[in-house]
C-alpha cells in the first residue's frame, strides 16, 4: 500500500508551476517569511484534501471488499480525467501559438501580459494576467499563503493515493504513516527549494534563476507528460483491476 501510494504522490508532485512561483517568492524582498507561508498553504491544503478524501472514501464504502469493481472504476476514471487535462493543455498550447503567430503576421499588437488565454478569441487583443501571475506580481507573504492554497489544490493522482490508503484497510499508524508520506511527496517542489535555500541562499536563488527559463519554455510539456504518465498508469491499473 505504502509504496503505490508513494508512487501516485510523487506523480502528484510534477508541478512546474509550483516551482516556478517558489523561485520568485524566494527572490521576493522577504524570502523565508513569503516562502514560509506559501509552504504553509501547500502543507494545510494537502493534508486538508487527504484527511477529507480519506473519510469519504471510507464513509462511503470503498474501503470494503464488495466494493472492488467501484474502487477499479475511480481510479479509472481519474486517469482518463488526467489524460483529458493533458490534452486540454496541449489544444491550449497550439491555440496560443496558432494566436502568437497569425499577430506577428499581421504586425506588431498588443503585447501580451502573460496568464491564462483570452477567452475571446481575439488574436490582437490583450490576455488578462492569470491567477497565478496576479499572485506572484507583488510577492507577499499573505499572497502567498493563498497561492500554495490554490496551487495545491487536488489533481486526479493525488486522489488517487488518498484512495489507495483509504481502501487498503491498514492500521492506524500505517494510515497515517501514508498519508504524511503522500503529503510530504506532493509538496516537494516547495520544501525541497525551501529546504536548500536555508543550507545555501545564494547557491539556491542562483539555480532557481537559471531554472526559470527552462522551466517557463518547457514547463507546459514537462507538466502535459507528467500528466499522460499518471493518466496511463491510472487507466492500466483501473482497467486491470476491473478485469480481474
């Protein structure tokens, strides 16, 4: 139980975003204090989502052995949940690149703020700044308790590792063993850097700085097959467990 819950947690921790908002937070005028809440929100809302997850999941049923077929069937459908938003993302992708290149076509425009897409279509038209660039543009310390908030909500293989704790009918203290385990894993794009930037803080900002760029050219992809991995994994696993 602990090692394939393990395995869906650290799925759940490919997060480019998550990293790329901790190297600002950790470049901001306040650093440890901005890193420490953000770090906060992230923990508060793991361990929130796994705890409540946990007693649905039991309160439910899926935790008994009638139950099988139905516990298959969630983890099923997560990872087509998951190779949908991987799909998603990559439509996303091509109509921004598609937009970006029918402007330069037509001359220079509006240059864009960053963020989410516009929802309008309009190729010349300025894009709002996503949420997560609004909370990252004046980093401090109550943005970025909200951030780790929002950024950690629940994905599909998070999910998944409650579900196999909750259903795998262990003790107590193993129970809890795992979910600090899980916990700990889909957190670590934020302690990790955290972590080092106490040891070595200007070894860490160095790193981060260099990272940054690699990590917003290719971050969308890095995500995108993170999410095709724990996709699969979650529909062979389902699917296996419903043959059987």
């Amino acid at each position: 139980m602990l090692v394939q819950a393990a395995g869906f947690g650290l799925l759940a921790a490919i997060s480019p975003t998550a990293l790329l908002v901790m190297a600002v937070f950790l470049g901001s005028d306040n650093p440890r204090r901005t890193a420490q809440l953000y770090l906060a929100g992230a923990v508060l809302m793991t361990v929130l989502m796994a705890v409540t997850f946990l007693l649905v999941l039991r309160a439910t049923g899926l935790n008994q052995p009638r139950e099988r077929d139905p516990r298959y069937g969630l983890r099923l459908g997560l990872g087509i949940l998951a190779l949908a938003v991987g799909a998603v993302m990559i439509l996303r992708a091509r109509r921004a690149a598609a937009a970006v290149a029918v402007t330069g076509a037509e001359g220079p425009g509006v240059p864009a703020t960053g963020g989410e897409d516009d929802s309008t279509g309009g190729a010349a038209a300025p894009r709002k700044p996503g949420m997560v660039s609004r909370l990252t543009a004046r980093p401090r310390p109550a943005t970025a308790f909200i951030a780790g908030l929002l950024l950690f909500a629940p994905s599909a293989t998070f999910i998944a590792a409650v579900q196999v704790i909750a259903t795998a009918n262990a003790p107590v203290t193993e129970t809890v063993l795992a979910v600090l385990i899980i916990t700990v894993l889909n957190v670590l794009t934020v302690w990790l850097p955290f972590i080092a930037h106490l040891a070595a803080p200007e070894a860490t900002a160095r790193a981060l700085r260099n990272a940054n760029g690699w990590l917003v050219a290719h971050g969308r992809t890095l995500a995108v097959y993170g999410l095709a991995v724990a996709g699969v994994a979650l529909v062979l696993n389902g699917a296996l467990g419903l043959w059987h």
